[in-house]
C-alpha cells in the first residue's frame, strides 16, 4: 500500500509517517529529509538548494523527482509513505509515471487539515524547542520563511488537493487533534 501525506508546512505529515514506519513497516520517503541530508553532506545538488530551501522556496522539480526516482528505483518496500512529495502538480504527474514503471499504484492521499494559525505557533514552537534543547534550527523555521512556505504551499501544492478528488483518491482528515487522535484517523482510512 503506497500513501501520501498532504498538508501544508507543519501539519503533521512527519510525525504521522514515522508513527506509518514504525507500525506498520513502511518506508518514509521525506523529499524534504534527502533534501536536507544533501546540504549537510556538502553535495553540489546540497549545494544548489541550500539557499532556496532556507528562504522557503521549492526546490526545482527536476531535482526533487530524481531523488523519488532514485529511491523507487532501488528501495524495496511493501508501502511508501510519501511526505512532502508532489508539492506541484508536475510532481504529482511524475510520480504517477513512476509508480507505473515499478509496477506499483497510489492506493490513498490524506490530507491533514489544519489551520493557518495553528501552523505557525507549531512551527515557531518546534524551533524554540530545538534551541532551548541545544538542537540545531532548521534554517527554514522562522516567521519569514514560513510566510514563503505557507505561500508556496497555497499556490503550488494545493491545486493537487482538486487533483487527487477528481481523481477520487482524497480523504481529509482533521489535523487539528491530539497526535494519537489523528493517527487513528489515518488508520481507520488504511484499513477500509
Ligand atoms: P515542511 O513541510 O515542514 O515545510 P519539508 O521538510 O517537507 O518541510 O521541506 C522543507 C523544504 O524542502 C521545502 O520548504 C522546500 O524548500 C524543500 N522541498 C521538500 N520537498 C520538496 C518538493 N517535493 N518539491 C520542492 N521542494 C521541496
């Protein structure tokens, strides 16, 4: 069983797709995770998106879709939790594309809904956290590149709400509860 998780930044989509790994024995495939372990290792890819990722912008969908290749290409799973991947609608076309050649399809795309307040206290919270606990800051969790992100979201990656409806793959469920509340949400929907 192969899975998005849709929402905008901060909605949940990490934490519900590691409670996915740990359960259930799917692979988390974060493009936002790879895009941040490329910068880290100092890559020329790492390179070419440090400072777009930093001010909130997406990464070009040619380099985001090479690394999803990449990994259905070569990862064996029994189901993917894809987080964070489409973010447009070029991506979600793509991996319709890929998921064909290997054999594989869609079967659910959730979407975690949230609102807009909710997102940046969440968001303003985990980077307060990750400091007062001497963590390193994602260099994308502050107000101004929230903003960004939350921009990019409503203008690139919701068109793919529309998208996957029509496509009658979408099912909501309510973000805004309790971590285990919205867990079972997601399990109800796996299991029906
Ligand atoms: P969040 O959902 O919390 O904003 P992610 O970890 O999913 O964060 O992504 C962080 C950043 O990585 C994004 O703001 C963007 O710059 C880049 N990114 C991640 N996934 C994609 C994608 N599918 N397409 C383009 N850019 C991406």
């Amino acid at each position: 069983m192969n899975i998005i998780l849709l929402g905008p930044p901060g909605a949940g989509k990490g934490t519900q797709a590691s409670f996915l790994v740990e359960e259930r024995g799917m692979v988390q495939l974060s493009t936002g995770d790879m895009l941040r372990a490329a910068k880290d290792s100092g890559s020329e890819m790492g390179k070419v998106v440090a400072d777009v990722m930093a001010r909130g912008g997406l990464v070009t969908d040619e380099i985001v879709i090479g690394l999803i290749r990449e990994q259905l290409e070569t990862v064996k799973s029994n189901g993917f939790v894809f987080d964070g991947f489409p973010r447009t609608l070029a991506q979600a076309d793509a991996l319709a594309v890929l998921l064909k050649e290997q054999g594989q399809t869609l079967d659910a795309v959730i979407e975690l809904e949230v609102n807009d307040d909710v997102l940046v206290s969440r968001i303003v919270g985990r980077a307060a956290e990750a400091a007062a606990a001497g963590k390193p800051v994602r260099a994308d969790d502050n107000e101004e590149s929230l903003k960004v992100r939350l921009m990019e979201y409503y203008k690139k990656t919701s068109p793919l709400l529309g998208y996957y409806y029509a496509k009658g793959q979408l099912t909501g469920v309510d973000g805004l509860g309790e971590m285990a509340d919205v867990k079972a949400s997601i399990g109800t929907i796996l299991e029906t």
